[in-house]
C-alpha cells in the first residue's frame, strides 16, 4: 500500500521538528554525564532511520500489493472527534453532568440508535451512576 | 515508573478519611456563641502531591481532627493534585479566590526551589503563609562496613579524594542535593551526586553497593540503621531528630549549612488576616491534638510548627540561599 | 505459628480480606481507577482497625488489584491498569473470535497460580531473594530495560519495523517532561501539565480504548447486528489447564523474578513473560500469538499476580518498596506501626505468618470471586455495541480525570485515542507504544547514572555479568529477527515467520 509512504513522510517532518527541539536543550555542566539532549537526540535518529528504511521497502518492494485499500470513512471519523473534543471542552466550562449526558446521547444517536426511551434513560442512569460513583465514593470533583 | 517515587513515599496515609468523619461533621457541630464569618462551608486543601507521601500523610491527619478546632465545625477536605513536582498544586492554590476555602500545603521543593528553576507564577513573596507543620531533616548514611566511622574521617577522605565519593539521593534539584552543593560550596570539597527517583531507591542503591553514600531523610533511612546496616555520618538539618541524637550537625561541626525539608499550609495571596487567623488558630490546635502527635509519630514524623511570620521568613530564607547554591552549582544563571 | 493462624481465621479479618479483594478487582477493572488508588483510599479506614485485618484488606486490594485490569482488557480492550496491558494482545482477540468466557477463565487461574506460586516462594525463601534484588545497580537496570525493548518484535504482530518506529516513539514521548537525572524540562512547550510528563494511564486508556471505540464508529457499527459476539459459557477442563503446565509455571517464575526487583513495575514483568512464552512455544505456535490463543493471556495474568509475592520481598525484609502499590502499602503497615525491614521477622514474626496465611487466602477468595463474576460480567460483552461504546468512552475519559482531578489528563486520552486509531489505520501495531513508554524513564536514567557512576566507562555495561548477559541476549533478539525479514523481503519471499515485515 504505497499510500503508506505518506505515514512515513509525516514522521520525518516530525522528526524535523523534534531535532530542532532537542537542539535548544541546555548542555549538561558536569563533563561525565549524557546530559538531556543526548537520549532524545538518540531516539529522534532512530525514527528517521527506521522511517527511511520502511520507506525504502516500500520503494523496492517485490512482493504484490496486499490487502485492499484502506476504508476509511472521514465524516464518521471527523463527527466523532468533534463530539469527542467539545465533551473535553465543555468540562472546564459546564458541570460535568450535562456535558456527559450530552456526550452519551450524542455518541448513541450517531451510532445509531433511534428509540427515544432508550436514548434518554441510558443517558441518565449512566450519569447517576458516574455522579455516585466518582462523587460520592471517591470524592472526584470534576470542577 | 512515570510516576516518582515520592520522596517521602514510605510514609503512608494516616488518620482519619474525610468520608470517616464528614458524617459526624457540619451535622454535630455546635456554632459558638459569637457570629464567626468564616469558615461558613467546607474548606478543600489542595495537596501538591499523590496520596500516599508525607505531604499528603500530614494533611489528612490535620484535616481528620481539625473540624473540632474550627468554627462551625465545618470540614476540610483533602484534593490532591499532583504533578511537575508540586508546581501544579501550589499554582493552583496561588490562583485560588482569597477567601480562604481554597488552601494549601506545600514543601521545601516547590516553594523555595522551583520557582528559580521553572519560572513558576508564584514564590515565597507572593503566598500568603499559614504555618509550618511538618520538618525533617536530612542525614547522610553510609553502609555498615564503609571505612568510615565518623564524620571527620569521611571528610579527611573525601577532601584527599574530590571527585570520587558517590552518593545517591531522591532526585535532582531537590533539597538534599542542593544542600549538598551548599556543602561543597563551603569546603571546597568534590562529589559524585546519583540522582534517583526516591527515597527508597536511594536507600537501596546504597544497601546495593552501587553508590559509597545517600543522602536522605531521617526517616528514610531509619529502618536501616535500627537494623544496623547503615550509619548516619552527619545530619544536614537544623536539629536532631529522633533517633539521630547522637548524630552531629553540619554546623556543629563548623560547616555553615543547615536546610530541612519542610511541610507547612499557605494561601492565596491577599487572603484577608481574620481568615489566616482563623485558619492558623484551628491549625494550630489540630497539629497539638494527641491523636495527630501519635500518627505523626507512628510515621516517624516530627510536628515542627511556627506561626505565619515565621513560617514566612523561613520560605523566604531558604528561597534565598537555594538561589545562591542554585547559581553557583551552575543549575541556573 | 498456630497463632498466626488463629489471627487470620477470624471473621473480621476473612470479611476484610475479602472486600479487600472485591474491591481491588473492582479498582482495577474500571479503567482509569487503579488499585494504588484504592489502597490510598482506604488506609485511613484501617487506621481504626487492629493489625491483621487491617493489613489483610490492604493486601487483599494488591492482589485483586491484579487481576480486575484483565476483565476489561479482554472484554473491551481496555486494560483496567498498566498491569493487563499485555493481556489484550491475546485476550481481546480470544473475545472478539466468541471465546471471552474462556480468556476469562484463564486469566482468573493463572492469576490463582501465578499468586500461589509467588507466596509459596516469598515464604520459603524471602530473606535470600532480598539480597538479589539489590544486586541490581543502573547498569542492570539498564541491561533489563533495553532487553524488555527487544520483545518489541515479538509483539508486533507481522509489522516488525513499524514496531520499531513506534516503540521508538514510545521512548520519545517518555523523554517528555523533567529529565530524570538534571531536572530539566523537556519538551515542554511551556505547559506546567507536561513538566510531569505525558501521564501514563490517561495516554494507555485513549490509545487502546478510546482508539477502539472510534474506530468501531467509523466502521459504522450499527445496532445489535453485526458482529455480535455471543457469550458462551465455557468450562475449561482441570486437564486442560494442566496442559499448559509449562507456560504457567514459567510466567509465575518471570513475575516473581521482577517483583524482587524493587524498581521493576509489573507492565515489564507480563511483556516480558509474554515474549518468553512464545519463545519456547512450538514453531507453528509461535504464529499464532496475538490471535488469540490461551498461552498469551496465561502468560500476562500469571506473571502479573506473582509479581505481588515478589515485590512483596524487598518490602518486607528491606523496607523497601519495589513499585508505587507497595510504597502505599508500606505507609498502610508503618501507620499500624509495623516498620518493615530487616528487623522485621525478628520483631513481628507472628505478624509475618499470619500475613502470608492472609496472602495465599486472598488470594483463593481472588479464585472465587474471578470464576463467579465471570458468569455475569462477560454478559457486558451482549450489550449492544451502540450503547456499550458511548458508556464506555464516557467511563475512559471520567476515569482519565479522577487520576490526578487533571482536566489535561482528559485531553491526553483523547489525543492518544486519536493517535492510536490513525495508526492502527495504517497498519501500525499499537502495544510497542506502550513499551516504549514504560521502559523509556528506566532506560534512560539508568544509562545516565552508569555514566555518572563509572565516569564515562561504558565497557561497564558488559563486564557486570548480569547486565552483560540481559544486553547480548536484547542485541541478538533484536537484529537477528529484523536482519532475516529484511533480507527475505528483498529477495521477495512471501511466506515468511513470525518477524515478517508488510506493506
């Protein structure tokens, strides 16, 4: 699947990046210690080989292309992270109830499910349930 | 394994859960006959650190017996929020309403040492003290059958020898390590510092044999000198703790550095002073209730109280002298 | 001795000891709730009570603790803790191909035996192990991390290279925050939250869970159809367990072995446990680890619940604890003013019997209450996909929070479960991810404190016996399979073992 290679090339910008980062790492002031850049730094060439190295399989390989293309259904995907990021976000603005709520019947509509019943009583039992579990019990406040 | 070992992690949680006594709590209490404005609910202490270290230790057995102590009988419960060494926890407390129902406790750590290293929002000038609780001091130990017996023979050899004397501590930049660069400041003496990530891994490089000595708290260590493995050379505090009484002080034997770590309650700044009062009285009064003296105990805790001011002045102090051991140890500029 | 015996057999103890345990498995299974909480949680209750039960319960939250991760982690891939994350590379396919009741079926009994196994040890034998477990300096500590890295080919399935570049990007981000030995910050960015680092738990649960649900989403998984995998109620015959002797027994040894070995947390010891079991199964085994097949949830389960009697050692003869549980359960003993250590079999030895009494029964009740709660939990898997998912989600990001009462650990969830879908999009194995991170820190510290220590000597790595033998296995293990692959992919060979790369 050469559309992999795209995997890979994202990598290495990142790695771009990354290096640049490691290099504004202070050096370290005792002489026989590694200091905090020498790991990273390490670990960042690791990738870029490793990367290159796939890619370059990728380039030559012999072997037939296996598997189909990838599905990948972007709306669904998009929907979801959105639905995903507003709950995030909503915590530090709206009690966590709400929110959850919202998050749960959002999440089941968009699965699919269509009795009215269903939809709000699962939303609202799974919100007593967190509110007295994690509240009352354990004390989590989620303020 | 991301987590730290808390330095103090041997130490566990005492006393009484908040959930043990929130149901005795608002609904017993007796309001005094005076019209106290304050506290009128429940009050959070945020512990800068995950349940189970001393920080958090001491709180939760203040906060058990406190409601006795304060007025209304209101509770305080403990909310820990961990992380970046502490820094979250007391920044929070710093950006917190001045209105007293958000405190804090906090250590030598985040208030006198990070804010040089990691540009925090808040330092010593800018909190508002409560008092100090807790103070341990801390010691250096060596095995059992290291050459040295006492502290002069170490240092003979140490000064004859810079640069090979290894000891292990619980972690880089915190007060045992910089109490020993303010050490080799003053004498001019080298040594290796092996940062580990706690106390108990310290403890255990040392028993190990892959470091020559550790520098830990009090009662870090104190299982193992009980047991005689190991022998504390000299004490790095400011006194002697329990169990170390015959154990010399850096300044008894003429070397001019005395830190301890330790634990105390704070404000937000321009928390009004009735409210510090209050709180200080009610503090006060808790860290003296026998229960909390026989927990503090049993965890090998001594209770060190002082009073704002002071309290103040020894965060200022020690926030002080850190930057200067700081800077010429070359961890900051 | 009768004594221990009497102080263990009363019913205020038996009662505690089972709640302990009851709650541990609890703890453990909800994902974002570990058992390290729960013990935190509860000392405070035991400060009021006598000795043994006390113990007896936090004890019994330690060893339930182990094995509640697995449920979750075999019925919706969620490893409850750290401790089950090697358990869904086997266990989630085995519930996925209809066996669930099976996977759980075996990881309640090699939690049993892996327990015993390490108890039976502990006892016998406690006071010689301590002083091997201190023998590890950095330069050990290194040797076994880097060999921990290794199995990274093992647990990427057919994808070795992506294994590689995601195990590597594992460490990376484990170098995010304050560096271990100079306290400088790294990679920040200016976040006070990323001075700690990326939090464990919450990027653990967004990559295999939240990850999960999104892509059942998008694989517009519809209502009670499709993929329905039906419960079945299996029974596991006694012979069949016996079968496996040899995997139980193995994986019970490596758990013991690294939970002497204070500083080792028991993700290490069931990846560990699991590359091992499948380099002794028979070859054409060997392709089927990670499809679903008992020896990788029996090599995870049992590893992770003999940790418990290992790391029990090192806490009990030296004081010291050799994880984050035990540092808590330390606090939990000295409050009952018990100071482990090595007076401690002098001064308490009573109390010492009578906690491994309470331990080898904890962990019975752990047996029983596995194989009943079997029957009603794995109906959650019946539960209809549409509805399942949004609780599911929802409990993972709720959980994330109540770690460290963070808002940001929620966002690391969500991040790592977008992550983790986009790479398993393309093929890219997820568990090395977690490797990385895991053994990251350890890696490099202890590099760091061997150059400190032997001042720049690095020769030291392999001139210690231990370090050198765990650093040449890792290098062999490491570019043997890789160079294999890489050769026959040149020359175009299809059928290839285990390490073959792809696409």
């Amino acid at each position: 699947m050469k559309g992999e290679g795209i995997v890979n090339v994202v990598m290495l910008i990142f790695c771009g990046f990354m290096l640049y980062a490691v290099e504004r790492l202070p050096v370290p002031a005792a002489t026989d210690e590694l200091g905090p850049a020498f790991y990273p730094r390490l670990i960042v060439y690791a990738i870029i080989v490793f990367n290159v190295l796939q890619l370059i399989v990728l380039v030559f390989t012999k072997a037939k292309n296996k598997g189909g293309n990838i599905e990948f259904h972007f709306g669904r995907f998009l929907i979801m992270v959105v639905i995903m990021t507003a709950y995030v976000f909503s915590l530090s603005h709206i009690d966590y109830k709400i929110g959850t709520f919202l998050l749960i019947l959002s999440l089941m509509v968009l699965l699919g499910v269509k009795s009215y019943k269903l939809l709000l009583s699962v939303s609202v039992l799974a919100v007593g349930a967190i509110y007295l579990f994690f509240e009352l019990l354990l004390n989590v406040h989620i303020s | 394994m991301k987590s730290l070992f808390k330095k103090l992690a041997i130490v566990g949680v005492a006393a009484m859960f908040i959930g043990g006594c929130s149901s005795e709590g608002a609904s017993d209490s007796e309001k005094g006959g005076e019209e106290v404005s304050f506290p009128k609910r429940d009050i959070e202490i945020i512990v800068p650190y995950a349940p189970g270290g001393t920080t958090d230790t001491a709180s939760r057995a203040l906060t058990s017996v406190v409601s006795e102590y304060l007025p209304g009988g209101y509770n305080v419960t403990v909310v820990n929020k961990e992380g970046g060494a502490g820094v979250i926890g007391t920044t929070e407390v710093f950006n917190a309403k001045a209105d007293g129902y958000k405190i804090g406790m906090t250590t030598v750590g985040p208030m006198t040492i990070k804010p040089h290293t990691d540009n925090t929002s808040y330092s010593p000038d800018t909190i508002e003290p409560i008092m100090q609780v807790v103070a341990t001091p801390n010691v250096l130990v060596v095995k059992k059958d290291a050459p040295w017996q006492t502290y002069e023979e170490w240092f003979e050899y140490v000064k004859a020898n810079p640069g090979e004397f290894t000891y292990s501590t619980t972690g880089a930049g915190l007060t045992q390590h910089i109490t020993m660069e303010a050490f080799s400041a003053e004498t001019g003496v080298k040594l290796k510092h092996v940062p580990y990530e706690g106390g108990a891994p310290a403890v255990s490089a040392l028993l190990g044999g892959h470091v020559d000595g550790a520098v830990v708290q009090t009662l870090e260590a104190y299982p193992q000198i009980e047991a005689g493995e190991l022998r504390a050379l000299v004490n790095t505090g400011s006194f002697k703790s329990k169990g170390y009484e015959d154990v010399p002080l850096l300044s008894e034997v003429g070397v001019n550095v005395a830190s301890d770590v330790w634990t105390g309650l704070i404000a937000p700044p321009e928390t009004p002073k009735e409210v510090i009062d209050v709180l200080h009285e009610s503090f006060k009064q808790a860290l003296e209730d026998p229960k909390v003296i026989e927990t503090f105990e049993k965890l090998g805790v001594e209770p060190l109280y002082a009073g704002p001011e002071e309290f103040g002045e020894i965060m200022k102090r020690d926030y002080d002298l850190n930057e200067e051991v700081l800077k010429s140890a070359g961890i900051i500029q | 001795m009768i004594e221990a015996f009497a102080q263990v057999f009363e019913l205020q103890t038996l009662l505690l000891v089972f709640l302990g345990v009851f709650l541990g498995v609890l703890f453990s299974a909800i994902p974002g709730l570990t058992a390290t909480m729960g013990i935190a949680l509860l000392i405070p209750y035991t400060f009021s009570l006598p000795q043994v039960p006390a113990l007896g319960m936090l004890l019994g939250i330690y060893i339930g603790g182990m094995y509640g991760g697995a449920i979750t982690a075999i019925l919706i891939r969620t490893p409850g803790t750290p401790s089950a994350a090697a358990t869904l590379l086997d266990g989630y396919p085995m519930a996925a191909k209809g066996q669930a009741g099976k996977a759980l079926n075996f990881a309640t009994i090699a939690s049993f035996v892996g327990g015993i196994i390490s108890c039976v040890i502990l006892i016998l034998v406690a006071p010689q192990l301590a002083s091997f477990g201190l023998k590890f300096g950095p330069a050990e500590f290194f040797a076994l991390a880097v060999f921990g890295l290794s199995i990274v080919g093992t647990i990427s399935g057919k994808h070795a290279i992506k294994g590689m570049v995601i195990a590597a990007l594992g460490l990376l981000i484990a170098t995010v925050g304050m560096d271990p030995i100079g306290g400088v910050p790294r990679f920040t960015f200016g976040s006070i939250n990323l001075t700690s680092g990326v939090s464990f738990i919450p990027a653990l649960i967004g990559l295999f869970a939240v990850s999960q649900v999104i892509k059942e989403v998008e694989e517009k998984v519809k209502g009670s159809q499709q993929k329905k995998i039906k419960f079945q109620r299996e029974r596991i015959s006694l012979k069949e367990h016996f079968s496996y002797w040899k995997d139980y027994l193995r994986s019970s040894l490596i758990g013991t072995f690294i939970g002497i070995i204070p500083g080792t947390g028991t993700s290490i010891a069931t990846f560990l446990s699991y590359n091992e079991s499948k380099r002794f199964a028979k070859k054409e085994r060997k392709k089927e680890y990670g499809t679903g097949i008992p020896e990788g949830v029996i090599a995870s389960e049992s590893s992770n619940n003999a940790v418990t009697g290992g790391a029990l050692v090192p806490l009990l003869t030296l004081g010291i604890p050799g994880d984050v549980v035990t540092a808590v359960i330390l606090g939990g003993l000295m409050i009952q003013g018990v100071t482990p250590g090595p007076l401690l079999f002098q001064n308490n030895g009573t109390l010492v019997n009578s906690l491994f009494i309470t331990l080898i029964i904890a962990n019975i009740f752990m047996l029983l209450i596995g194989l009943f709660a079997v029957r009603f939990v794995g109906k959650i898997v019946d539960v209809p996909k549409n509805i399942l998912l949004p609780i599911v989600v929802t409990l993972c990001f709720i959980g994330s929070y109540s770690l460290s009462n963070n808002l940001f650990d929620v966002w690391i969830a969500l991040v790592f479960g977008v992550i983790g879908f986009l790479l398993e999009k393309f093929n890219y194995p997820l568990a090395p991810l977690i490797l990385g991170i895991i053994l990251g820190p350890i890696i490099e510290s202890n590099l760091r404190r061997t150059v400190i220590e032997s001042s720049g000597d690095l020769s030291v790595l392999f001139t210690r016996p231990i370090s050198g033998i765990f650093l040449t296995i890792a290098i062999v293990s490491f570019v043997f399979p890789l160079l294999k692959s890489l050769w026959n992919r040149f020359k175009g060979n299809e059928e290839e073992d285990d390490s073959s790369l792809s696409a």
